[in-house]
C-alpha cells in the first residue's frame, strides 16, 4: 500500500511483519498483569494478631467455694451499703408487686420465676462488685445504665430470660391446673391445702421436678454469664452462656451448693414478707460477681 507525500511523491509502508501464535500469548498475558489488582498485605505482615478466639478459661474450685463468695459479697454491701440497699428496696419491691397484684396461678408463676430473671435485674450489683475491686467510684448512678457498655450481648441475654420465664410460666399454669381445677388464690392456700389432701403434696413433688429442670437450664447458663459480659465488653452472650455451662460441668458441687444457697436466701426472703430480700439480694448479687472472678480465668 502506498500514501501520497506533501510533493506529490510516493511513500511506501513496509509490510506489516507476522505476528506468532505465542507472541500473541505473551501480549495478552503481559496487558493481563498490567490490569491485574495489586494484592493487600496479609494480616501477619501487617504486624496484627492473627490468633483465633478462644473462650476463656475455668478454675478448679473448692467445695466450700460458695462461703468464700457469700462472704466476700457481705463484705461489698457493708462497704456500699446505700447503693447496695437501694437495689434491694427495688427489688423487693418488684417480687412485693408481682404477689400483691397476680394472684392465682399466674401469681405463684411469677413469684417462683423471679429466681429465672434476678440474674438480670442485679446487673447494677455485679457493676458496684466489679467498681469496688478496680478501685473505681462506687456510685449508684453510673451502674443504673451499667448495660450500656455491651448492650448487644446483655440486651440479646435478657430477651433470653424473658422467653425462659415466659415458657415457666405456662408450664407451671397447666401444673397447677391439672392438680386444681377450680384453681388456687395463692402460696398461702397451698400451703393451707397441704395439711388435708395428699394431692396437694404430689403437686409439691411435680411442681418442683419440673421448675428444678427449668431452673438447672437456667442456672447453668447464667451462672457467671451476665458478670462476664459486663467485665468483658467484646463477648458475645452466646459464648458467655458456654463459659457458664462450661462452669458448671468444671465445678459441679460447689455450684451446686450455690444455687441451692441462693434458693434458699431468696425463699427466706419472701417468707419474711419481702424485708428478707432487701438485704439478701444485694449480698447475692456482689456474692455473684466473686463467683464468676473465681471461676474464670482473667
């Protein structure tokens, strides 16, 4: 092929060269890398921890274990006894309002599940506990709002604990149904009822296997859980209540005996027309966060 110069001349291109198969390749792979997206560095050249996420770890603990709590928690409510009195009118007062305004079987329902939501409703004590023992200011107002420092995972566990009380309380309105048809007015009627009927006590005897069933589920996934997601604003609730059961399994007796020791207070408390739980209360919950600072490890 030719072109026309500026003069009226002939300039002559020079035929086009042949192009091989493999050059062509080449070309390809060589515009291939210059289009390819350069790679981030890896976490490790970064200099990050690249380790993976463990749960945390559980002590062995002594049988007598739980005295060393009670104790340790007594000694809390001596040493933040307005706060921790304060917590405990207010909860004394709830467990007073659910007997005094739900009678019947949803009364005795809510009376016995209170033991399913306290850990819960004692966030603010495990808050004081934790304050006192990193020598920060023990006041009442920061702990009212103590949730909002991991209120994903406490807001999701308590939901939890509302759908645990809500399964108990159907489960112990058919209980009671099945062994009073026409229904009871209250604890003191039972307990009326137990001196002249027989059923009455096989209802005792029901009753308690099942709401221990549903007590043990709760207890061994509360245990140390709500102390923990407050200590440890990065866990999640789930992983939480596997560290709790992970707890219990480690520590089988002295958990045991705690919670018995809780249901015990606790019922001691609401035989003395609640001024029991004014003081019982708090002691359990600061007794609740050295439980957890016992068994896990820091």
């Amino acid at each position: 092929m030719s072109l026309r110069g500026g003069f009226g001349g002939l300039v002559v291109r020079p035929p086009l060269r042949p192009v091989s198969f493999e050059q062509r390749i080449a070309t390809v792979r060589l515009e291939a890398k210059e289009m390819q997206v350069p790679e981030k560095p890896s976490a490790l050249d970064r200099g990050e921890d690249t380790a993976e996420f463990k749960l945390p770890g559980i002590r062995k603990l002594d049988d007598l274990a739980p005295l060393h709590w009670l104790g340790s928690g007594f000694h809390d409510m001596l040493a933040m006894p307005a706060a921790s009195l304060f917590y405990g009118i207010i909860l004394a007062l709830m467990g007073y309002l659910l007997t005094r305004y739900y009678g019947g079987a949803i009364g005795i329902a809510f009376t016995t599940g209170f033991l399913i939501i306290g850990p819960f409703l004692a966030i603010g004590l495990y808050d004081l506990s934790r304050r006192r023992a990193v020598g920060e200011p023990t006041q009442l107002a920061p702990t009212l709002t103590a949730w909002r420092g991991n209120f994903p995972a406490i807001s999701f566990y308590a939901v939890i604990l509302m759908l645990s009380l809500a399964v108990w309380m159907r489960v112990s309105v058919v209980v009671i149904a099945l062994f009073f048809p026409d229904g009871i007015e209250s604890v003191g009627e039972l307990f009326a009822a137990l001196g002249g009927s027989a059923d009455a006590w096989v209802f005792v005897v029901v009753y308690l296997l099942v709401g221990a069933a549903l007590a043990m589920f709760a207890f061994a996934t509360s245990a140390v859980a709500l102390p923990m997601l407050l200590d440890r604003t990065e866990m999640d609730a789930i992983s939480a209540m596997i560290v709790s059961f992970n707890a219990i399994r480690v520590n089988l007796v002295p958990m045991l005996w705690w919670a018995l020791i809780i249901v015990v207070l606790t019922t001691t408390g609401f035989l003395s027309w609640f001024v029991g739980l004014v003081f019982v209360l708090p002691m359990i919950g600061h007794a609740t966060w050295h439980a957890y600072r016992d068994c896990v490890e820091q």
